[in-house]
C-alpha cells in the first residue's frame, strides 16, 4: 500500500499522513529503503515525508548515513539530492563520520552556481559542520567563503554564509 501512495503525486496532507503511518509503525529504517527505489517519484517522495520527521525520529536512520550519502552524491535528480542532503544535514554527526567525498562535494557545491540555492545552503552547512573537527580544514572553509562574492547568491545562501561567518551554523 505505502509504495503505490509513493508512485502518486504528492501534496502536504498526502505526505504527513504516510509520515503518521510511518510513526504508528516505528518503521523509520524500513521506509527509508523508498529513497533508494528506482522510480525517481517513489525515491523523491519517501524524501519528502522524511524530511518532514523530527530529528529526534530521524536519529533511527545513522546506521543508513553512508548508504544516503552515496545517493546523495550519485542521484542525477536534483530534488532528491536536496532532500538526501537535508536528511544527512539533520542527522548527528561526529569526526569518524566524515567522507572525503562529501566534503569535497560540499566545498564545491556551497559556490557553485549550477547547484540550485537550497543545495548550496546545504552544502555550506554540511560543510561547515564537517570542516569545524579538524583546525585545517576549517581554515580551507574560511577560505572558500571569503573566495565567494556572496551578492552573486540568493538570499537564503546570504543568510547561511553569514551565520557561517559568525560560526553559528
């Protein structure tokens, strides 16, 4: 039943109350395996009503983090590497869970003018947050930002590159 609501159209409603079943059933992980579904509607989706989850429910899913970071890094669609990425920005983090890959990513990505703006907060954020364990790289980080000329960017990557500035990411 869960995958056909997937393969439809999905409005606000629709999608918190499959979050309101995935509650009910305590079954986080197991609908997490939808990102990783071929049919790009079902993957973006089962993003959707994931992002719609508390942090706290999200905590269910670190074990997946790699797994959703390789989707993230390998999706060509762009709505579900925002929404992958808006996962993996809302799940703890700690400094054995770093992957080169994706910091390199997000060190470009926070700059880069093909990424739409809300992929660029994200990266700047997880970026940010993956640079702040080591003192090096986050000096690599200060200097990425001061290389932006942030009135090129739209408001919502302003906003964040100053709290990234003010180190209150």
């Amino acid at each position: 039943m869960m995958l056909h609501q997937l393969q439809q159209p999905l409005g606000n409603t629709q999608a918190l109350a499959i979050l309101a079943e995935v509650r009910r059933n305590g079954s986080f992980v197991q609908f997490a395996q939808y990102l990783f579904n071929p049919d790009e509607r079902v993957s973006r989706n089962a993003g959707w009503v994931l992002t719609k989850a508390s942090r706290p429910e999200l905590l269910v899913l670190r074990p997946l983090r790699n797994d959703i970071t390789t989707l993230a890094l390998t999706t060509p669609s762009i709505p579900l590497r925002r929404l992958t990425l808006a996962i993996i920005e809302r799940l703890p983090m700690d400094e054995s869970e770093i992957r080169t890959d994706l910091l390199d990513y997000c060190l470009f990505g926070m700059r880069s003018f093909d990424e739409p703006a809300g992929i660029q907060a994200l990266c700047m954020k997880l970026a940010f947050r993956m640079c702040r364990f080591y003192p090096e790289l986050a000096g690599e980080f200060r200097r990425t930002l001061d290389c932006m000329e942030i009135e090129h960017y739209s408001p919502g990557v302003r906003c964040t590159y100053a709290k990234a500035i003010k180190g209150t990411l």
